[in-house]
C-alpha cells in the first residue's frame, strides 16, 4: 500500500542483506518510524511488544527472525533455539507455528553453507506469497460488497471491522481490508466504521491511520458501539480478520469478536472472517476448548498512550492504583455464527467439509482430527 504516496511493506531484507527492516507499529498514528533489526533477539522483542503484530505479519517477522539468527550460527542447536524462542512469544496466532515449520522445512536439511540463502529465499517467498494471497482474498471478498450495492441501488455500504486485519497486520494489502480497498479502488461507494478495539486501539491507531492514507472513508466507533449501530440498520456487513480457524470452522481473532458475531446474529447482519491458509489450523477442532488464548500485561488496560497537546507522546494511568486487572487478547467466535470466510480460493462456509474440500492439499496426513461429540 501506500504511504505518502510511496509503495510500502510492514517488513523487508535491507540493502545490506543482513538487517530486517520494519514499521515500529507501536507509534502509529503519530510516528511512522522505521526499525532496522539485526539480531533474534531484536526480532523475539518487536514480536513480544507488538512492534510488529497480525497474525501474517507475525509469521513474515518469524520466518526472518529465522535469518538473523541464521546470520549468526548456522547450526542445528543455533535454528532449534531460534525456533523455540520465536514460537514463545505469542500463543494465538498460528501463523506463528506454520512459518517456522515452513522456514524448518526450507533449511534443516541443507548443508550449513547454504542454510542462509535457503532461508532467505523461503523468507521473502512467505512474504511474498502473503500480499498474492490477501490480493486473492481482495478479489473473492469483493462480489460481497458489490452485491450489497448493487441492492441499496449504489448507495454507499457500510462495512464493520473490529481490531487491525489491515496491511498493518500483513506483509501489504490486508485480509479484512483486502476487498475494502478492492472495492474503494473499484468505485464501490464504501465507508467503514472501525472499532477502537481497547485495550490496544488497533482499530483507532492502525485501521483508521491506514484506511485514511488510503482515502478510504471511515468512522471510529466505541467497542460497544457496534451492536447499536447494527440494529439501527446503519451496518451493512461486518468483515474481520483470523488469528487462527479451527478445522470446523471456529474463528479465533481479537478479543470483542465473539460480541460483534452475537450482534450480528441477531440483527441479521452477515459476518464473515477473511482468513488466509496459513491461519487454518486443521489440527485443531473445537475453538473454544483447544485455541490457546494470550493474556497480556495489565498495563495495557491500566494505561493510555496518546499525543498531548504540545505533540508529546504519554502515557497515563486510567485505572486506580491497585486494581486487580484481567487482559484476554483474543476470543473464539463459534463456527454457527459465521457467515463465511474469505479465503484465496473463495468465500466458504465454516463447516469441516467445505474446509476440507476448499483446501484438500493441507489436510493432515492422518486425516481430521474426529469432530467434537455433540454438546448436549
Ligand atoms: O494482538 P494483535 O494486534 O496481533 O491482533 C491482531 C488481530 O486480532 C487481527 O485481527 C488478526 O491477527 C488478523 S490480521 C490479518
């Protein structure tokens, strides 16, 4: 997407060939400031303190996490601790997991000598791979929102999305955003509204900042806005994004999905995940009782981060002192209340037959694992 008018990534190799360059997403909106990170444990860290943070950027960043550490050993015990260190610092996101197991796939076999070219290339293909695929999901998502125009006889459409699942959150174009700038880009009438998505504000700092560069027209609303806004009719369909889907079709993303899903039930929105392979995890069934779910510091919900009036970035305590606090990162919206999922290869139902019929060539070799006995 662009910045500024200027073409830009979340993350790339550097001209020097050994250093990770990426967007220092914890500034935003205020600051687009560049990092240059040239170590595991600088890329370990921009992953922890979501420097860097989405689920498919979260793999782009530990597929390269795997080069730097490369660059400085290229040993077996030098890729077994990269990878156990990179796959410990955030638990939800699957992507996590399926980019080091690529990244493995890519090196463990090859002769030292050759591990960092290897890993390079597999690196940069994730990469790349990721903005083909957002840009095929862009295409797929796309009839969905012409179709609500072409009904409210071209009058704008008004699409929901919770959290950042933008080219913030990718390596460019987006998964939920990917047919919002189709659309936009097409000349569909289109206007989002954004949650602020607390404790966090990725919706209010990252969404609302890249919709905007984008000319994309949008409205940032309270976490609890939405359910009012839904049944009042002002919201046309809800789009969000995927940390991981369970192979029935459960929908793991940022905490207060769950919530927009129920809206959206009852007042007959449709409510669909854009979800790129690398976020199906078909080794996992039940969302509810398998997906593990973050639990993040307390500082997050304690404190704010924001411009004061002299420009100044501060953070201030919100919360009394010694409150207890609890901060769950992400939730798990169940497959009966999804509407579809936006994927590369077309919008599918969340059931494990269309899951595994849409994506045969990454079943497990043993098969599915059995479907949850019925709950009485
Ligand atoms: O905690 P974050 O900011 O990494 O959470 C991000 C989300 O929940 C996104 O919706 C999800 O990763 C999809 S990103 C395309």
């Amino acid at each position: 997407m662009k910045v500024a008018g200027k073409p830009m990534r979340t993350i790339w190799l550097d001209a020097d060939g050994c250093s990770i360059g990426v967007i220092d997403q914890t500034q935003l909106p205020h600051r687009l400031e560049i990092l240059r990170l040239t170590s595991l444990d600088d890329m370990v860290h921009a992953i922890r303190t979501m420097v860097v943070r989405g689920a498919p950027l979260i793999g782009a960043a530990a597929a390269y996490g795997v080069c730097l550490a490369l660059m400085a050993d290229r040993s077996d015990g030098a890729l077994d601790h990269a990878c156990q260190t990179l796959a410990a610092t955030r638990p939800t996101a699957v992507n996590l997991r399926w980019a080091l197991d690529e990244m493995v796939a890519a090196v463990r076999n090859r002769p030292r000598e050759e591990r960092l070219a290897a890993a390079l290339a597999r690196a940069q293909a994730i990469a790349d791979e990721d903005v083909s695929i957002c840009a095929s999901m862009g295409r797929h998502g796309l009839p969905l929102i012409e179709a609500i125009a072409a009904r409210k006889g071209g009058a704008r459409v008004n699409v929901l999305t919770h959290c950042n699942a933008g080219w913030l959150a990718a390596v460019d174009i987006g998964t939920a955003t990917g047919p919002i700038y189709a659309a936009h880009d097409g000349g569909v009438p289109i206007h989002v509204y954004v949650d602020e998505t607390r404790p966090r504000n990725q919706g209010a700092s990252l969404t609302a900042w890249e919709l905007q560069q984008h000319g994309v027209p949008c409205t940032v609303i309270t976490d609890n806005a939405g359910g009012h806004l839904m049944q009042h009719g002002y919201v046309d369909l809800v789009i969000v994004g995927a940390d991981r889907v369970t192979a029935q079709g459960d929908v793991c993303n940022k905490i207060g999905t769950y919530l927009k899903a129920l809206a959206a039930r009852d007042t007959g929105v449709p409510f669909y995940a854009a979800v790129p392979s690398p976020t199906i995890d078909f080794a996992m069934v039940d969302g509810l009782a398998e997906i593990p779910i973050e639990e993040r510091g307390a500082e997050e919900v304690t404190h704010l981060t924001g411009k004061a009036a002299d420009g100044r970035i501060e953070t201030v305590r919100i919360v009394p002192e010694r409150t207890a606090v609890a901060n769950y990162a992400f939730d798990v919206t169940p497959a009966r209340l999804v509407t579809g999922l936006i994927t590369e290869r077309g919008v599918i139902a969340p059931t494990r037959a269309a899951l595994a019929a849409g994506f045969p060539d990454l079943l497990p070799e043993q098969g599915l694992p059995p479907a949850p006995s019925a709950k009485p």
